[in-house]
C-alpha cells in the first residue's frame, strides 16, 4: 500500500503560533484611526477587542504559547491530516509530487475555527458574555457559532441578506449551534435601520454588515465583536496549519518547491505559508503562492496603500494591497475571496518579495476541482480550488519539463454548504470575469489621501 | 492537555474484515427466490452481482482479506479517529466515560463508502463497466458515486422523487462526482414508465427505485446492481470500523462495557458491533445495543420471520426481523432508518441473544444531536443521532448510579445535507410517533406463507 497520509498524534499538536512580525526586514505601517487619520493606540481598540487580541496584533514575539483551553479544542480535529494527492498526480501524468493539508476536516469544515477559538476563548477570559459578528457566504459565521460554544459565550451573526437567501443551510448551521442570526441590514442596529429606510429590499453588503456587528459590539457592554481574517492575529492563529505541515512533511520525507494558498482576506494562506517563510528567511529555498481570483486581484492589480477597511469608513485604515474600498466585486461564486483589500501582513511579505501572487479563472478553478473530486474524493469549498488550479497548473509544468517537484497547497474548506455553485459550473451557467483595470483605476483614485512615502514608519 | 482522540496511522490500519458467519451458533436461512421459493443458488444472482460478492455473501471463512486497491482508497479517509466525547461528558455530568468512532470523516460524509469501495472494486475486476443502484435520502447514492471514480466505473442513480425534490444537493453531490442521476419514477425503465402511466405525479418509493435499479442492471450486460445495507456482505466490508476501533480502545486503555448503533437496514452497526461480538463469544463481558427508531421497529415491534425485501416482490424472500414488507414508513427525518425490514445477520444475532435492541423517539434523538453538536463540534446525521440518544441515555443511567461506565458509540455520518431536518426540529415542527401494533399486525398479515420452522436449514 502506498502512503498518502500523514497524520499526527494528538501529543504532536504543535504548542505555539508563528508570529511572523518578529522575521519581517520591514514592519508594519500602523494601522489609522478611520476619523482622525492618526496611528491607532489600544484604548482606540478595547470598546471591541479584548487586550489579549490587541496585544497579539501588535506582538513582535516570535512565538505565542496557544492557551491549553484552545489546544483541547483543536484536539477535536486538529492535527489535521497532511494527504499525498496520489490519483490526482495520476491523472495529470505528472512526476511532481503534490501535497495537500486537509483543513475542510474540522466541524465547520474550514480553517476559521483555527482563530474563532482562541477568539472566543480570550474574549471569554476578559469577561464578555456574546459575540457579535459578520458573515458574507456563511464560513466565518458558522465558525464563530461553533467557536463560542465551548466557552460558554452567546453569538449573534449579522449575515448579508442576498447570501441569507441564497444559502439557508448556513442559517440552519448556525442555528444549530445556538447562535443568532440576522439578515443584514436588520432592524438591530442603527446602521440597519438607515440601510432599511434607504431600501427596505436591500441585498445588503459586507462592508455593512461589519457595520451591524462593530455597532452592536460598541453599544453593549457584555460584547465584543470577532473578525475572521485579515488582521494580524488572525493569520497568527491560523499558522497551526503550517507549524503542523512542516512537521508531517519532515516525516513524509519530501521539502516543498513550492506552497500555495488562495487568498480573499489572507488568512488561510497565512497559515499555511508564514512557518514556511520562516524556513525561507531562514534560508530554505523554496517559492510560495497567494493564488486570487481574477475577479478581485487585489494583490495582482492593486496598489500597496492605506486604504479604508470598509465601504463606511468605520473600520481601521490599513496600509494594504488593495483594489480601492467603493470595489464592487462581481458575484463569482467563491464568496470567501470577494474583498478589496488583503491582509497587511500578507501584502507586507508580498511588498518585500518573500511570495508570488497570481489571478486565476473561475472556470479553470472549477475544472480543477471537479478533477479533485473525482480523485481525492473531498468536494472542495469554490475558494479553495483557487489553490488546487495553481497546484494543477504547477504540476503540469512540471510535467512539460519533465522535473520532479514537491507541490504542497492548503485545502482550506469542502464545499458542502456551496453546492449550487457545482449546479452552476456543470450547467454551463458561469463565465469568467476579469477585474478591468479602468475600474482599478477608478476605485484606487477614492484611496484616502495619504502618502505612501510619508506613511512608512 | 487531556486526551480526547486516537488517531491510528495508515500502516495500522486493519487489513482484513471479520465474517462473523464464521461464529455464529445458528447458521442463517437461505435467502429464498421471490417467485419459486426456493433457495437461491449463485447463478440466480449473476446477472446483477459479481461472483467476488456472492462468494462473499455465504462465506463461512472467519477473516476476509482486504484488497490492496481498497485498502488504498480507505487510506484516503481511514482509520477514522475515535473520540472521547469529554465536552459531552462534563455537559451531562457522569462518571461515565464516552467515546465515539467517527464515521462522518469519508468523503461522502457517511460510513457508506466502506462497502461502495469494494463494491465497485469487485465490479471493476470481473469487467463490469456501469453500476446501477438506488438512493432513499441519498446517502447511498452519494457514496456509489464516489466509489465508482476510483475503479473507472459510470454509475446511474435512482433516486425516490420525493427526497430528489427535497434535496436538491444530494444531487449535485452525485453530478459532482460524475454520475447521472434519475428521480424515481423514472422514463429509464420499465418499472418506472408503467409507475408514471399510473400516475405521472408518482412521488415514488424506495421499493420502487430498487426495481428500476435492478431492472436496469439485469437488462445492461455492462451493468451490475449494488445495494448499500441489509446484504451479508455489506455487513461484512462494514466490519472495518470494529476492528479499528478495538485497536483504538486498546491504546485508549479502555474496555467498553456497551457497544451502541443505531439500525436502519443494519450496516454501520453491524459494522462496529460485529468485530465486539467476536470478542463477547470469546468470552469478554460487554453489551451490544442496536437502536432504532420508534416509528420503524422492526426488531423491538417486528417478526423474525421470513418476507419479501421490497413491495414489488422483486428481491429475494430473507429471513428477518421485519414489519411487513408492506409497512409505509412516517415520513420521519432519519431517512436512512426507514426499511421494514433488518440484515439477515444483525437480526440472527438478535435472535440468538447476542445483542439488545431499543427503540428511540425522534424529538428526544434530535435533542441529544443539538447536545452533540454544542459540546463535539459535529452536527450528527439524524440517523446518528439516535445512536447519541442511547449513550446519553447509558451515561445518565451511570450517573444515577453513581457508576463508572465506558460507552462506545458509532457516529455514522454528519448531517450536512441533511439541515433541512434540524430546522423543522427547531422550529417546534417535528412530533414522535409510535407504529400502532394494529398496523404492524395487519403488515404481518401478508408475510409470504412460509413456516418459520421449516425455514430453518
């Protein structure tokens, strides 16, 4: 029998996060209060976060010890298992290897609970009794749900109301695990009740969903309110993926060419690939892959800019790669990557040249995982076949040229709870769409007016 | 960190499944053939089975050697971890030690790919190009698609009208993985066109998709049949989750005092329990507990007797426990519970005293499925969950007695696609029901007349 799986032992959990901060040549511009334009201090944050998570956005730490509460949880389903995609390899006549870290496998079936439990958990230890959160597709939503369980903790979701309609088994999911759920705009929140004066029959948008939710955080003492990427420590805690993928590939026996992730906000990819750019600084030669939709190239078509984090101006501006905050992604059906901007850290690593970025099409993605499915047998999340394409496409280019290579991409999520966008694929229904540039241009013209020389600290 | 999962690694995985044909103190009676009554012979089956599986099915060879092709795609998913349930535990306060074996980890959700795996593997060796079969809830059906893409098989599922309706995504599970699908009644067949000359608004039947099914099959040279439960073969690939798990409990240091499954057409629980009956006729003291629910008890309300295995007296005449092949089924949320029927072997055993069976009620399994997913993380099948109703049961009673207890439980799949069912729970929607003895009564009225007595071999 041929080995296709690495799995580790529950004793084998890795014990601490990668904080890549402390290996960055150049540090993070700081984030900007959305008002005053000025550097945030912490006071600006604890309305809404808890000081364990201010304080871990800010860490220049290497390491940060992960709290026994949270390893116990992980514990059930963490470590996941490292899979050698051995039929998939067949099929592509390939000699790469191609390596996948199976993160659909926990109880929300995506990596978000990486970071919604320890989120809960020092939320929980700070006193606060609920959680209120965003959720666009459904993914960060079911995972906060779950994630407050295991501390006791109410949540309540605010999810943009078109994805509420399309997606009832995400409300079913998050009902079930005892969490609230509102369509956004709602009559909750001030910012709902305006949307809903506006348009009683908006579609609603993430930007003001992430209003809903930082409104009711800020109103309610007992609250606090969760985001399930982009911000510092978020990619901290996702890093378990590649602190326990550098583990099993040891064992596996095999180094990685290359590491790949899809990115919309940044954080699965983070997980996966910052303990590989440690390697790298520290002198592995390996190359590593931020694969994004062509229909929201943030990395690829955007600047590099301070930019606001939501359409409102209510979130932080952060100095991001990004496609311009009034960015109207078109409705592709990988939910999960539709956002104007990315994470700092990870535009950071792709400023200073440590990763590649690349756009891919829809079609190709689906192509690719339909192939997936049909040989590795997990039907993956549509965000997610946005790595497999890039780890398709790597391998057949190593078929061309006839060289063995080591292939290892993150599967960040299956896809049970997006099927109607297979319906959509296999009925002929979705077309490619790229971003075009004359559009770039128009949102990136609205960036608030803030040097990009003079914001470098 | 306490521990909460044994995770086996591929090389440990088992490399043989257990015949318990071979222990039995009773053999069991023959299947009969529907129109002549007499014992069927192997070339009454040829048409639909390959001869791997019929040898399989009256094989009184005590182990059953795992081929390697197989054992290569379990390793896709296998050895599934066991898990101890502390959160659940701690949240109903016993001394009692849960643990459970997760099932729900393949691929397609269920512990069905066990015997589609094999299935489709034997299928492939003796040249067969095309499967036919039939899916109620779908998860059957879901797991033949599957199965059929690692041998190179084409696979055609008909699946019940009404549930093809009602989950829509069960389908495009199937088309994603590449096989067409009919809902049943269906123009394919014979059976299925005279079904909708009736009545073209047919919501159909799973008897009815069994006979399109095997019709199909017996009419394509290229095409077998394959059925997902009742067959001693089913049974027998199914053993796989014993076996693991006693290696499991081994290194856990546990010995479980009650073996729990829930029952439908009997696999998964055969497939856990059977490998602990070995055990208990070697002379170890423990339960086995068959669970069922209470609107379908064929074992607790049935009769051991021989009955037809579909309404159209297509299948062959076996001897089981069953409520009447005539019996319609509630309309309960558990799909995969609803057969009047039980595998040969799981009601042998039954009858000669080996296992106990209870019946549950939805309302109550449904509540402790809500448990589960609050404190485990995942959300169960509803079949599953009556299998959790029963431990929660066992560890309550422990409490009340103040006794330690180890209770091992099989969770035969996640409820994914099956959240529709969860809405109604919480929406106040689902009522228990009782199958009134009068209406088994008149069921058992119409059993074919053959004497129980002269039936035994």
């Amino acid at each position: 029998m041929e080995s296709i799986k690495v799995s580790l032992s529950q004793d084998q959990m890795p014990q601490k996060w990668y904080n890549i901060q402390a290996d960055l040549k150049t540090p993070l511009d700081p984030p900007l209060h959305p008002g005053t334009g000025q550097p945030l201090t912490p006071p600006d944050l604890t309305p809404i976060f808890p000081m364990a998570l201010i304080e871990q956005e800010v860490s220049q730490e290497r390491y940060i010890a992960i709290p026994d509460e949270v390893l116990q949880v992980y514990a059930q389903w963490r470590p996941t298992p490292l899979m050698r995609a051995r039929r998939l390899e067949q099929a592509l006549g390939t000699p790469a290897k191609i390596y996948f870290k199976n993160e659909s496998v926990s109880p929300a079936g995506s990596h978000k609970p990486n970071t919604a439990v320890p989120q809960a958990f020092y939320n929980m230890k700070s006193g606060i009794k609920r959680i209120a959160t965003e959720t666009g597709a459904g993914q960060w939503g079911s995972a906060m749900s779950l994630a407050t369980n295991y501390f006791g903790l109410r949540c309540s979701v605010y999810m943009v109301r078109v994805s509420y309609d399309q997606k009832p088994y995400r409300k079913s999911m998050i009902n079930t695990w005892g969490a609230e759920i509102f369509a956004s705009p709602s009559q909750q929140t001030n910012a709902g009740r305006a949307a809903l004066a506006a348009d009683p029959n908006s579609p609603g948008s993430l930007g003001l969903a992430i209003s809903e939710a930082v409104e009711d955080a800020a109103t309610h003492a007992d609250t606090n309110y969760a985001l399930g990427s982009v911000l510092n420590h978020v990619c901290l805690h996702q890093t378990i993926i590649g602190e326990e993928a550098i583990k099993q590939m040891q064992i596996a026996g095999d180094k990685p060419d290359v590491v790949i992730g899809c990115i919309g906000g940044g954080s699965n990819f983070a997980g996966i690939a910052f303990p590989f750019l440690r390697e790298k600084i520290n002198g592995l030669d390996l190359r590593v892959l931020a694969v994004e939709p062509a229909s929201c190239p943030s990395v690829t078509k955007g600047v590099f800019a301070y930019d606001f984090g939501d359409t409102a101006h209510l979130a932080p501006i952060i100095k991001m790669h990004t496609l311009g905050h009034t960015f109207m992604p078109p409705g592709i059906h990988a939910g999960g990557l539709r956002y104007h901007g990315m994470a700092p850290l990870v535009s950071r690593v792709a400023a200073d040249g440590l990763i590649e970025a690349v756009a891919v099409h829809q079609l190709d993605c689906f192509a690719a995982g339909l192939l997936f499915a049909r040989t590795e047998g997990i039907i993956p999340a549509p965000e997610s076949t946005h790595a497999i394409q890039a780890a398709v496409a790597e391998a057949l280019k190593a078929k061309e040229e006839g060289k063995e290579r080591v292939i290892l991409f993150n599967l960040s999520g299956h896809g049970h709870f997006d099927m109607s966008a297979y319906d959509a694929y296999l009925a002929g229904q979705l077309t490619n769409y790229d971003y075009p540039q004359a559009m770039v241009d128009q949102a990136l013209a609205q960036l608030p007016q803030i040097g990009l020389a003079s914001s470098r600290m």
